[in-house]
C-alpha cells in the first residue's frame, strides 16, 4: 500500500559551462515507511531523473537522462557527500550508493538538502571559530564550527600541533562530514598552545586552508 507525502521543493543545482540551472521537483512518494523518491526535472535545460532513498538499507539510487555526456555530477546531502556519476555518450547518469551512517534514517530527508552539480558552485574558503569544552584526564575537547566556510563542501579537515604532556611534539587531524563537530586532544597539559588549520575539500576535488589559529582554553 502506497501513501503519499507532500515534500516542498527539492534543492538540485545543476551547474554545467553555461552557468547555474535552476531544478524543479515533483512531490516525494513514500511506500510503506522507508522509501522516499523524488522526480527531478531541470528546469529551462537538460537532465532529468528521479532520486530514490530507502532509510532501511540505506541504499541512494539516481537515474536520470539528458545530461551532458561526460560531464560528472557530485551528489550531495546537507554538506555529506553521497557520490558521483559522470553521463555517459547518449547523457545517461546511475548512480547507485550509501546513506551515510552520521545521517538520520528515523525523519524524512530535508528536500532542501540535496545539491547535484558538475562543479564548484561558489570559491571554496575555510575558515572556523573554536569554543573549549572540557578537559578531563588529559583529554582536552573543544566545539569547532566552520559554517563560515563557503563552497559545496563535503569534508571537513581540522589539524592541530601541540606539545603533549610527555615533550612531543604531536599533530592530529580529524575529519567530518558537516561544518559542526568536536576535536579531542590526548595527552595535553591545559593551556598548552594549540595551534590548529581548517582544510575544506569541495565536490570539484579542490581544497582551501584557512589560517592557522591558536584554540581558546576558556
């Protein structure tokens, strides 16, 4: 039995060589609890397909026709990357992946979540505000949020230098799929000097380094 929910309007950008092209979508079906699909038409050019998520096994589809042959389209869900397909000669587009593991399988997706592009949509910057949050025997934890930073982006690099507690000099870099995570230092005398860089990659391959920042410790 098949029931029919109303979701508003499904963010898909397609940027080709011409510029950006904006996208429609019809209303998402549901079947039974955990099937989602969204037909999706590019508004004004070419491409068009339908994207389909089943929250229970966490399998993503996309199948879509029209689009420009060898052109390779990144997939992306609030910021998480979901994959890539490049059309082939007659501008077919498969894509068949995961839904992440850090995403939620127990609310619809946000339809204003989904971005398709062939490029880069904006310059990447990186950049980021720290905010201590603890320490406690010998780990220290801080906030970090990079939402400040511009471009699809789908990975997030923070690394950070410091002296520990046995004279070392240590560096460690964590990675996350949003803007808004938290990085724990092992090992860390409080107050240390913490010296810690951003490093963004968006959907195109390319990266950008904000500047080095000292983290707070209050």
């Amino acid at each position: 039995m098949k029931r029919t929910i109303t979701i508003a309007t499904l963010c898909i950008v397609l940027l080709a060589t011409a510029g950006t092209t904006a996208v429609t979508a019809a209303p998402a079906q549901k079947e039974q609890s955990s099937i989602y699909s969204f037909t999706i038409a590019a508004a004004g050019s070419r491409g068009s397909g339908t994207l389909v998520i089943d929250l229970a096994s966490r399998t993503v589809a996309f199948a879509g026709k029209g689009f420009t042959p060898g052109q390779r389209y990144w997939l992306l869900y609030d910021d998480h990357m979901l994959g890539s397909m490049v059309a082939n000669k007659a501008g077919d587009v498969l894509f068949l992946g995961t839904w992440p593991m850090s995403l939620s399988t127990s609310t619809p997706p946000s339809a204003s979540g989904f971005v398709l592009s062939s490029s880069d949509l904006n310059p990447l910057t990186a950049s980021f505000t720290a905010r201590f949050d603890h320490y406690y025997q010998g780990a220290a934890t801080w906030a970090i949020d990079a939402s400040s930073s511009t471009g699809p982006i789908y990975q997030y690099w923070l690394s950070c230098t410091y002296i520990d507690a046995s004279g070392h000099k240590v560096t460690q870099t964590d990675g996350a799929g949003g803007p808004d995570f938290a990085i724990q230092l092992h090992n860390i005398n409080p107050n240390t000097p913490v010296k810690a860089t951003l490093t963004v990659t968006g959907t195109g391959g390319h990266t950008a380094t904000s500047n080095p920042q000292q983290l707070p410790w209050s």
